[in-house]
C-alpha cells in the first residue's frame, strides 16, 4: 500500500509541477510579444535611443526566459509522463482521481 500512496503523491507533485510550467512558459511567451510591442511602438514614436536600446534588452531577457521556461517544462513533461507509465502497471491506479488528472494536465502541456 505503501507503494501506491507513494506513486499518488508523486504523482500529484509532478502533475503540478507541470501545470504551473506550463502557465509560466505561456507568460513569459506573452511578455515577450508584449516588449516587441513595446520596443516597436517606441522606434515608431521616435523615441530616445537609450530607451529604444533599454526596450530591446528588456525584449532579450524575456526569450532568454521563453527558453528557459521551455526547458524546465521539457524536463517536467518528461518526469510526469515516465511516471504516468510506470502508473499504468498499477491497476488500482487506472481510475484514481491523482492518476486521471496527472493525464489531463499531460495533454494540455504537450500541446
């Protein structure tokens, strides 16, 4: 029993991991669209060069932070679906609640 109770908490644990990754990877994307816009309206706007250079490392630093982001959630993924697996070997996990939504939350990552 022991076992099971493990494979469930951890489970959850990776499960979680996971989803919050993914939200993060998803928010640094959508700040690095942000930046370009704003880096973009500034050169349009005709602003002062240092601020146009400011915008551009600002807009660098957040797809450092997309690849990052990118590559803890690969690891993660990875983790959680090499769990989910060894999951499947245990019939009374088949139809856990922990279980079914560890594999909910693999599917929205992946795509």
């Amino acid at each position: 029993m022991s076992d099971l109770a493990t494979l469930r908490r951890q489970l959850k644990i990776k499960a979680g991991a996971t989803s919050r990754l993914k939200k993060e990877h998803e928010l640094y994307r959508q700040e690095a669209v942000d930046q370009k816009i704003k880096k973009d309206k500034l050169i349009a706007d005709g602003a002062e060069e240092w601020d146009i250079k400011n915008a551009g490392k600002m807009e660098d630093e957040s797809e450092k932070m997309i690849q990052d982001s990118a590559g803890r959630l690969a690891k993660a993924y990875g983790e959680l679906r090499d769990l989910i697996v060894s999951a499947k070997k245990e019939p009374a996990l088949v139809e856990d609640k922990d279980f079914l939504e560890a594999e909910g939350i693999l599917e929205e990552a992946a795509l």
